[in-house]
C-alpha cells in the first residue's frame, strides 16, 4: 500500500515545529489518514475486484460472493462499512478467512486496514482457533467445528502466569484439527487471561518512569520543563513519594502539561477537550489515568487502550533516558530508528502489531522521533493544542 503511506510520509519531514501554524499544519494531515472503507477498497483490489471503486453494489457483492464461496453467510452490515459504521473485531477475522488470508497476512490486514489493536490474542480460546486455522490453512467452518468440540472457557485461578509467546509457540507445533482439539481440551485452564506481557512490560516501564527515583524525578531535578516560570526563573514543582509520583501527576508530567491550566478544561484527570483536536483514531482509547490505574491493579482494559499506553511509555522511557544521560533533549539523526525499534519490539513481544505511519495515533510518535528534539516537539505539540483549546472555550 506505498502510495497512502507515501503521502503520510511527506508532512512526517516538511513540517517543522517552528513554523508558522506548526499545530494548523500538524492538524492538517488528519485529513491525510483514511477510513476503514478505503482500506477495504484498496484491499479489494488487491484480491481480485476489477469493478469500479465508487460503485457501492459491486464492492458489497464481489465481498458477499468471498463469503458465500468461502461457504460463510455474509455479515448484514457490509454496506454500511462504506458510510463509516466501525466494524467489529470478530467480523475482521471472518473477511480474513473469507479472503483466504493466511496468519501473515492476517496480522497485516489488522494492521494496514483495520489500524487498531492486536490481532490475534492467543489467550482467548476463540481467537487461539483463529490464530492455528488460518495459519494452516483451515476454513471458517474448521474453526466453527473446533470450537463446538472444545469447553466455552476455561478455569485458571492461581499458579504462575502464562505469556501469549509460549501458547503460540506449542500451537505451532501442531498441524492437524484433532492435535489442536487435544492440545485445546489438555490446556483448557491457559485460556483465561490476556495481555500478561503487555501488562508487565508497561508496568515495567511506568516504574522507570513514575518511581520514586524514576525518570520524571530525574529529568525534573536536571532539565529545563515547560512548566517552569520563564518570567522568574522558578522551577515548577514536582514530588514523589514512597510509592513515586501520583498516577495523575505522573501523566501530566509525561506529556509536562500544567496542572492547574488542565484544570480549567472542567474535565475530571482528564485531556478529552485537547484530544478533540484530533483524528478519531487517536483520540479513541487514548492513554488515559484511569486506564493507566486499571492496568498497574491488573484490571481489564481494551485492546486499543493497551497497546496506546505500551507506545507512550516507550517512546517517553527510551527519550528520557537518552535526556538525562546527555543533559539535553537533543537527538542524533540513527536515535529515531533505534526508538521505533524499541516501540517495535515491545510491542511485536507482546502480540500487537508494529507501529505504522498510516495509523493517526502512531504518527504522532513518528512525526516527534523524526524531530530533532523528539521528547520536546512532543510535548511542545501538547501544550500548544492546551493553549489553543483555552483560548476558545475560556
């Protein structure tokens, strides 16, 4: 798909933070990103539809008869993907088998066209189905009988914790239906729980940066902030205690917006005014302190929600430490390579696809690692949509 990405790559070099209207422009290329409809439409192509893209009845029949001839009873709402209806997760497996997609494919399609979440969640009874099918090529009707075969869910209650690397690599070790049904009904108590690497990775990462001699501490002790009085000199004010820094005073300080003019949004901890200046698929499940909160108690979360905490985090780790090791926010031009590696990996290690610049929320972060102050131009961004949102609404 190098043509969508191509256009969204432009603005990621011809945008600087010092231009004039630098947050106009940066808002801008919102415009840029594409609905899942036209991700579709582009998909469609690619896998064999020759009509014309703006004739609504063809595009829903070419996708009807992939279904019908993969023996599926098409979803109703096919249509109304073409007029903005979201589209829900367990339908985006049912179009990857009806296409005959294969694992790979799969993880590109969640990736590419859907722009959301993980993939497979291979802690979930179904979806671990879905992960061993259509890497094997086995059909939605397999995967149905499989299910049928199996108990809805299992029982785990203690013992240790299960990673989604591990169950992955025991279901590619098998190749037919009745090793899986076996393998499914001997480890039925594995699939209970999700997210358990994505979890301790950022709980992980909030430590380094939210504990009590964390990277917030540090960075606030040794490096200029937004926050501090430019008039007098005077350092804005920033405590941790024995158990680090505040949840809500930590995400403030993540992106150094000032308490006190947050306050003025009349929004209860949170940013939901600033975030309305962008995207929807930025601003859906944006990281967030009750998320934050629900996460370190091990509660559950959206896919969504985790994955955009697992980027944040990350990115503010990997810069800030960088900062306080150099004394400045400056970057050198191989450090935003090696930041997107880190995302990559944390992200890949815990069964969520890789960054892409198509994705509204992920721009953000290669706009700011290409700059040459990333975790400054990050939080610059941050505060001038604050300020923007203050001057119209106060």
């Amino acid at each position: 798909m190098p043509d969508y990405t191509s256009g969204l790559q432009v603005p990621l070099d011809s945008i600087s933070f010092e231009d004039d209207d630098f947050i106009g422009k940066l808002l801008e290329v919102a415009r840029l990103f594409r609905p899942f409809s036209e991700g579709v439409d582009e998909f469609i192509r690619e896998h064999g539809f020759a009509g014309d893209l703006s004739d609504i009845n063809a595009k829903v029949a070419f996708i009807r008869a992939a279904f019908e001839k993969a023996g599926m009873a098409p979803p109703r709402e096919i249509r109304e993907w073409f007029a903005g209806q979201p589209v829900k997760r367990d339908t985006v497996f049912q179009i990857c088998f009806a296409i005959g997609l294969d694992g790979f494919e799969t993880d590109e399609f969640f990736r590419r066209v859907y722009t959301r979440e993980r993939s497979f969640d291979c802690h979930q009874l179904q979806e671990a189905i879905y992960y061993f099918c259509l890497n094997n090529g086995f059909t939605w009707a397999d995967a149905l009988d499989v299910q049928s075969r199996l108990p809805l869910t299992g029982d785990r209650v203690s013992g240790e914790a299960v990673y989604t690397a591990s169950i992955i690599g025991e279901l590619n070790g098998l190749t037919t239906k009745e090793e899986l049904i076996a393998y499914l009904t001997e480890n039925i108590d594995k699939f209970s729980g999700s997210n358990v690497t994505a979890y301790d990775t950022i709980r992980r990462l909030w430590a380094m940066a939210a504990g009590p001699d964390g990277l917030l501490m540090r960075e606030h002790e040794r490096l200029p902030s937004f926050l501090d009085d430019a008039a007098t000199g005077e350092r804005s004010r920033l405590r941790a205690g024995i158990a680090g820094v505040k949840p809500w005073d930590a995400y403030l300080a993540i992106l150094q917006l000032d308490k006190n003019d947050v306050k003025q949004l009349k929004s209860e901890r949170s940013i939901r005014p600033i975030l309305k200046k962008l995207h929807a698929g930025a601003q859906d499940s944006f990281p967030d302190r009750q998320g934050i909160d629900k996460i370190l108690r091990g509660e559950h979360v959206s896919y969504e929600r985790v994955r955009k905490w697992l980027v944040l985090l990350t990115f503010y780790v990997f810069w800030a430490q960088k900062a306080v090791k150099d004394g400045n926010y400056d970057a050198l031009p191989e450090d935003a390579n090696r930041c997107l590696t880190s995302m990559n990996k944390h992200l890949v290690d815990a069964g969520y696809p890789e960054m892409y610049v198509g994705n509204p929320y992920d721009w953000i972060f290669f706009y700011a690692a290409k700059s040459e102050s990333p975790l400054y131009v990050f939080r610059f961004i941050w505060n001038e949509l604050l300020t923007e949102v203050l001057e119209e609404h106060l």
